[in-house]
C-alpha cells in the first residue's frame, strides 16, 4: 500500500499576550494624541467622565485595533477612536521578541 499522505502543518497565527501572561513585558505608550475636549454645559465642565479603552499593540508598537469597554463620553468617544489608532508604544516582548499585546487604557475627562 502507498504510504499514508502527512498532514500539511498547521499554520500558526501569533499569538496575541495580556497582562495574564507571565513572562510578558508589556508595551509601553510613546506617544498619544487625544481628541479636545469641549464641554457643552457647566455642569459637564465640572463631571468627571472615565472610559476604558481597549488596545491590540502590534509587533512594531502601533495599534492595530481600538475598542471602547467603557465609554468616556458618547461626544468623544468617535474621535477618541480614530486618535488611539495613531498612538505609538514601545512594542510588548517575550523572552525579548517583540510580540502582540492586548491593554487597556483609562481615558479621564474634566476637572483635576
């Protein structure tokens, strides 16, 4: 009988590393531009809005893709999107190879 055909190898997609993975370094922000923020009211003057933002840093330290977890404010949030996408981190390594990382950023509004 004719010898059994190998399986072609299994591509590997990168693996993509958060703060759960140890032996990890994260990445680290080199630079960000944030949208203005305009208050439309005295009373959003004075508030204090939070966001989370949700980041996949790629290998060479650009975001490859932004998501909101927790909106800052539904005004800046578009705008805070397309901004984060240019933001530049030192990339994240593993055993000193530069690698995917996903990370979150707190992004704070307002007074203080």
């Amino acid at each position: 009988p004719p010898p059994a055909a190998s399986p072609a190898p299994a591509r590997r997609e990168p693996v993509t590393y958060s703060v759960a993975d140890a032996g990890v370094v994260p990445p680290v922000l080199v630079s960000k531009t944030t949208p203005s923020w305009r208050p439309r009211s005295e009373i959003e003057r004075r508030q204090l809005y939070r966001g989370i933002l949700e980041l996949l840093v790629d290998e060479q330290g650009g975001v490859a893709a932004a998501v909101l977890g927790k909106s800052v404010h539904p005004s800046y949030d578009p705008e805070l999107l397309e901004m984060s996408k240019s933001w530049k981190f030192k990339p994240a390594t593993r055993d000193g190879v530069p690698v995917k990382y996903r990370t979150t950023v707190e992004v704070r509004l307002g007074p203080g």
